[in-house]
C-alpha cells in the first residue's frame, strides 16, 4: 500500500521522535538508587558465610546454566576477600577469590584471577553497580567478556543480583544470582 506523500512524512516524523525518545532514554546509574533503604555496605553484607543461587540465561532467556555459590567474606579495614566456590548442575566446580578495597564514598575496586584489571563497583542506597572485564574459559579457549552487574539489597539477609554479559558491545546474556546471608 503506498501511502500520500504528506502521510509518508507524517509516519517518517513519527517514527524520528520516537526513535529520537527512545535515544534520550538514560541507563541507571547508582545514584538513582541513594534514596532507597535499606543501605548497602559491602563490609557489612559480604562478612561472614553466604550462599547464592543463580542463573545464567542466554541472549533469548533460556537457562543454559545453573549454579551454587558458598562464600566467605572476611574484612580487615578497607580491605576485603571474599572467597567463592562455585558448584553447577552439571557437578563442574570453580573457584573464585575476590579482593576488595573500599575506596569510601559508595566507591570500591575488586580484582581476581580472571578478571583483566580491576573491577570498578560504585555505591549508593540500596544498590551497587560493578563493571569489569573476566576471562571466560568457553571449550578450552579464553575468551575476554564485559560485565554490567548491579546488586541489590533486599534485606538484611538477602541481595539480589543482575548482570549483563557482553562481547563487543553485543549482548550475550545476563547471570542472575540471590544472596543469603544466615
């Protein structure tokens, strides 16, 4: 169907705008977070025991991957390790070490075996956004990953998890993990 000329510029300048809104549309950034409670504080929630639980679905949603994560938070100062053992259903186990540094003001910097550099994490109310590169083992070859993570504290006891995973700017898909702490 062919429409008027004056048609085909009114669906042009209205397909324009909303493509002009949906440019405009910002990411979240922790600070739109700093109202919300309770407050998150990495030396407070990661001391001590924990267990998450989480998922790893690729870019159409579909679970590829499960897994159990206990962890062990320790604290001295400004400085953290948080050790994690990883069990996936599959019965394949990996380990991960991670050490912080509470740089103060909501700020923190993480670093661990396979993640290339550091870990940047920035803080404010409830939720704390992390970004960082990790050198994935994917069938015997390393292969260098993004990660957008953001935690969430739900609780006292529990925080959840979101985090995206991509290569080159392309979306490859999200872990999503639910902390408890005993």
């Amino acid at each position: 169907m062919n429409l008027p000329i004056p048609s085909r510029r009114r669906a042009l300048a209205g397909l324009a705008a909303a493509l002009a809104l949906t440019a405009c549309a910002s990411t979240p950034t922790p600070s739109d977070y700093s109202r919300e409670t309770p407050k998150l504080d990495l030396r407070t929630y990661f001391n001590g025991p924990l267990t998450a639980h989480g998922i790893f679905t690729d870019r159409g949603g579909k679970v590829v991957r499960r897994f159990t994560v206990k962890m062990t938070g320790t604290w001295n100062g400004s400085q953290g390790v948080l050790d994690e053992d990883f069990t996936y259903s599959d019965g394949k186990k990996e380990k991960r070490v991670w050490r912080l540094t509470d740089l103060g003001g909501g700020r923190y910097i993480g670093r661990a075996d396979d993640v290339v550099g550091e870990a940047v994490g920035v803080a404010a109310g409830n939720a704390l956004n992390w970004r960082y590169t990790l050198a994935l083992n994917v069938d015997g070859r390393t292969i260098e990953v993004q990660f957008d993570d953001w935690m969430y504290l739900m609780d006292e006891r529990v925080m959840l998890n979101k985090a995206a995973m991509s290569k080159f700017g392309i979306y490859l898909g999200e872990v999503t993990l639910a902390f408890n702490k005993p």
